[in-house]
C-alpha cells in the first residue's frame, strides 16, 4: 500500500508545483472509514494556508491538473477532499505476483539483523504450576517473538525465571519434612506447591518453622552448598515441567537467566545509586524517588534485604551490556504495571538513555474460565497442562463426530486443540481481560482458530480436486487481469495488506491484529467461494487464476497463523 501512496503523494506534489514538501503531503493522506470514499483520501485544507486558497478551490484545481499512473484508477472531488481509487488491476497482479515469487517467505522482510529486540516473557515462578496467566503471557510473548523476527531482526527471548525468594527457606523445610509423602518426581510441581500450602500454614501457627524458613534462606543467600543444591533441583524439575508446555507452544528461549542470576549483580546498581546520590531513607527502607504521582522504587526493605524489583534493575544493566538491546519488551500481567513504572525510571541512573527509552512494558488482562469444571486442585489454580489435554481431546471428539477418516487423527487433534487455544488468547486486545470458553473456542464456523485453520484445509482439498500443483506454474505465463469481480478483488486487496499487518501487530506489540486480520481472510475467502466457481469454470485461464487466489489465499493463512504460533494441519 505504501508505494500506492506515494504514487498518489507524487501527482498531488506535480499538481501544486511542488509548493508543499512531498512528506508532508504523503503523510496527510488518509484512509476513508467508508470505502465509498475510496481506498485513500488528501484533505486539501492541509494546503489552504500555503496556497492561499480555498480547500475547495484547490481540490478542483487539483484535480484537473493531475495525472494518474498505473497504480491510480480514479480520482474523485468531494467538498475540498480527494478521492483516491486504487486500481484493481494494478493490485491484484501486484499481489499475486509477489506471493509466488516469495511463497513462504511472504509477508517477511530483512534487513534489521543488527537491531537488537529482547523478548522477555513467560517467566514462571519455580516451584509452582504453570497457571492461566503464564499460559497467556506465553503464547503473547511468543507471537511477539516470531512477528519481530519475521521483520528481520535479531531477536532474543529471555524466561527471567522466578527463581530467587524468600519462600524458598520454606519450601526447604516443607521438603525436609514432607518429601516422602509425595511423588515428587511424577509430578513435581504438584507436589511443590501441595508442600508449599502446607508447610506455608504451619509456619503461621508455629513460629518456630519461620525462623527456621530464614534461617534456610539466609544460608541460602550465603552461598550454603547443599540448600542450593536443593534450590537447584527444584529448578530444575519445575524447569523440566515447563519444558512439556514449552514444548507444545513451539517456545525457545535463549536465556533462562531469572532472578537469582542476578544475586550478585545487585551491589553495582547500589554503588551506582548510591554514587549519584539518588538512594534515600524512607520508613527505614532505601528508596529511588520516581516522580511525584508515582511511590517511589524500593531498592533495600527496612530489613535490609533486596527485592525483586533491585533483581530486575540489575537485569536492565546486564542486558544492556551482554545484548546491546534497542528495545527491551517485557511481558506481565497488568498487576506490575507500576512496578515497570517504577523501574524504568530508575534505569535512567544506570544505563544510557538509548537503552532506557528501549524499555517496554506489555502488559496483558486477566483469564478466567467460563465453566468452573476444569480441575481446579489448588484453589482458582488451573493447571494449564490438562487444559491442553482437555482441549486436544475434545478436538478429537469433534473432527471424528464429522466422520473424518484422518490417517493422523492425533497429530490433526493436537494442532487443533491447541491452536484453539492460542487463537482465543491472541484474538482479544492483550489489555482486555477474557473469559474463557474451551467449547467456543473450538467451534468450526466461529472466529475462532479451527475455522481458520479448516478454511487452509479447504483451499488445499479444492487445489487437490482442480488438480492444481504450484510446482507447474510459470508465473510469467499467468493473465490475473480475468480476476475482477467483486468478491476476487476484496480477496485480493485483503492478501495485499498482510505486511502492513505484521508490522502494526509489531509497532504496536498487539498480535490481535494479525489474529483478527486472518478472520477476515477467512471470511473473505468464503464470500470468494460461494460467488466464484473454481472447479468447474469452463474458462481455463479463469480457472488457473481462480487456483492461484486459492493457493495464495491458503499460503497467507497458513503463514499468518505460524506467526501467531498456531499450526495448520494439511487435511481436516
Ligand atoms: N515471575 C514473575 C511472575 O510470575 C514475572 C516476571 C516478570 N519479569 C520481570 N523482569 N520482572 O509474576
């Protein structure tokens, strides 16, 4: 679209004689709400002040001054406003034949391999189950991760574990004493946190069992080997839990450096503190003042102790240095927005402004289940592991119930199940809380991942009984110039906005766009079916034009749901 636009910046620019900065031209142009207005509109009273004219004088002088290129269909004077069609032609040949040449790679760009972007997200607390929220947060940070690099640059993703804490002295004495009661190994996180709760309640009736809890952690911070060997192997089998999840959602992580990797790198964010004389007593703790309408960033608790957000300001210094970010995005629940205030603020003491105007909180809603009969064992605590199963199975029951003979019925199961669930998450605007409906998100003819998902399926049966296989095709050879109805050339224009999609979904860390974009495709494709014979047009150009919309459509799909981290099965 953007060279559309130029084109219609430059005749306007040719028109007035260039009395008016071709840029600021090209960024006036509008795009109408209505498309009756056109595809792109110029308000001429941008222009009244310079030219000394009416904004509808000078549209009408435009207008019959100016000459359209390929690109441009018609042009229209309404009220001092231009009204720019694009032409159809022009798109769809464009479009086309853009998607052949680049077929997988469709919709990426290159170029920003220098550009550093740390995606940090997931970032479960260890010894606990991988709840709802960190399900969510996982598959936003996940979509991030992928359309940042489908953008060309150089992404690294980082899982700032939970891992370092007070609880951890519990947690010790809990395993002390319950260990043998449990399977620790079978299922590790259940059995944490069932030790955790019960140990958590003892410890408030008996006072004895706290000290003995910071007794442990304090040996803990200094180093005792064999608590942290403790420490270590409850990170590791939360870690190996996570994995499955992991696993599933295709999610890698570059670094698992989370809070206690920062242990000892906390003393230089208080020397550099202390050095700029911004540290300060407040109710016996030390404190950062950030700015009058928010409470100041506490680096030491009045017992002298540092916290998670000191572990996060030391995160900030070293991810500087080691990755040398452009852009640092962190992804939380809306709880912590205050927290990202906080330290954000504070990180102008430690690093250059390059880096802390490089931080960036993405912070998203609440999740709740609609039906409360998923296993809740642990108060509101939903294991998101059977939610997976849950939802892979009930996949199952749905794609046999249209008595499907798959062949790899499991494996179609499993893409659908969980790539429902990725589609619901990504499909609300990430500030919104939702309210989860396993059954809705599973509907074939909703807006949902499956519908999606089979309308790929579709385009592949439909290119299997027309025969078509894009490995004959000579794109040279092709005549789109047949494909003008209506329904052809939504489709068209709506393949044609895929890259402006990924990267507002970027720009604006908000993969709904492209989640709600692929609905659209979807839709479009079927009003594009029902209006539009493929498989028994009498017209072979027609029908080999027809395939190749077919084919690009399903390519566009199958890309886009990739970057929103959901796969697409061949056959449904
Ligand atoms: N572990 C935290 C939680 O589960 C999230 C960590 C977010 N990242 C950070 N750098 N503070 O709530």
């Amino acid at each position: 679209m953007d060279e559309i636009k130029q084109s219609i910046a430059k005749s306007i620019y040719t028109a007035i004689e260039e009395k008016v900065d071709l840029n600021d031209i090209y960024d006036k142009i509008e795009i109408p709400k209505d498309k009756k207005n056109g595809d792109f509109a110029y308000p001429c009273f941008n222009l009244a002040k310079i030219l000394k004219n009416s904004p509808v004088n000078i549209a009408n002088d435009i207008y019959a001054k100016i000459t359209k290129d390929e690109k441009i269909g018609k042009v229209e004077v309404v009220n001092g406003f231009l009204n720019f069609y694009i032409n159809d032609k022009y798109i769809v040949n464009k479009t086309l034949k853009e998607i052949l040449s680049k077929k997988e790679d469709y919709g990426k760009e290159t170029g920003k391999e220098n550009i550093n972007i740390i995606i940090e997200y997931s970032s479960p607390n260890i010894a606990k189950p991988f709840h709802l929220g960190h399900f969510r947060n996982t598959v936003l940070g996940k979509a991030l991760y992928n359309l940042y690099e489908a953008l060309g640059y150089n992404v690294i993703a980082i899982n700032h574990l939970g891992d370092w804490g007070r609880q951890f002295g519990l947690l010790i004495e809990g395993y002390n004493r319950y260990k043998d009661e449990y399977d620790i190994e079978k299922e590790p996180l259940d059995a944490l946190s069932k030790i955790y709760v019960r140990i958590s309640k003892l410890a408030k009736e008996d006072e004895s069992v706290m000290d003995i809890a910071r007794e442990n952690f304090k040996r803990l911070e200094q180093g005792d080997k064999e608590l942290l060997k403790l420490w270590q192997y409850f990170r590791d089998v939360s870690l190996k839990e996570y994995n499955r999840i992991y696993e599933l959602l295709g999610s890698k992580f570059d670094s698992y450096n989370g809070e206690a990797f920062y242990i000892d790198k906390m003393d230089e964010v208080i020397d550099i503190l202390n050095q700029k004389n911004v540290l300060v007593e407040s109710n016996g703790a030390k404190v950062v003042e950030v700015g009058d309408n928010i409470p100041p960033c506490i680096i030491f608790t009045s017992k002298g102790t540092t916290i998670y957000a000191t572990r996060d300001l030391a995160a900030i210094l070293y991810r500087a240095r080691t990755y040398d970010f452009d852009k640092c995005i962190y992804v939380t629940a809306t709880e912590q927005i205050l927290h990202f205030k906080q330290i954000f603020e504070v990180a102008k003491y430690l690093v250059d402004e390059k880096y802390q105007k490089g931080l960036v909180h993405v912070a998203y809603g609440m999740i709740r289940l609609k039906s409360g009969k998923m296993s809740t064992r642990e108060g509101n605590v939903i294991y998101v592991n059977d939610l997976i199963n849950k939802a892979i199975s009930k996949a199952k029951n749905i794609i046999l119930e249209k008595n499907n003979n798959l062949e790899d019925i499991d494996d179609v199961s499993k893409k659908v199940g969980i790539g429902a669930l990725i589609f619901n998450y990504l499909k609300s605007n990430k500030n919104k809380d939702i309210i989860f409906d396993l059954d809705e998100s599973l509907r074939f003819d909703g807006e949902t991942g499956p519908y999606v998902q089979y309308t790929y399926a579709r385009t592949n049966s439909i290119l299997k009984k027309a025969d078509f296989d894009i490995k004959d095709i000579k794109v040279e050879e092709i005549d789109f110039s047949v494909l003008e109805k209506n329904e052809e050339v939504e489709l068209i224009k709506e393949l044609e906005k895929f890259s402006e999609i990924i990267n507002k979904s970027a720009e604006e860390y908000e993969p709904s766009i492209l989640t709600r974009y692929l609905i659209d495709v979807a839709t479009q494709f079927s009003r594009f079916y029902n209006e539009c014979n493929v498989l028994s047009v009498e017209d072979e150009k027609l029908k080999l034009a027809r395939c190749i919309l077919v084919y690009s459509t399903g390519l566009v799909i199958k890309n886009g749901l990739k970057l929103i981290g959901v796969e697409c099965p061949e056959k449904m």
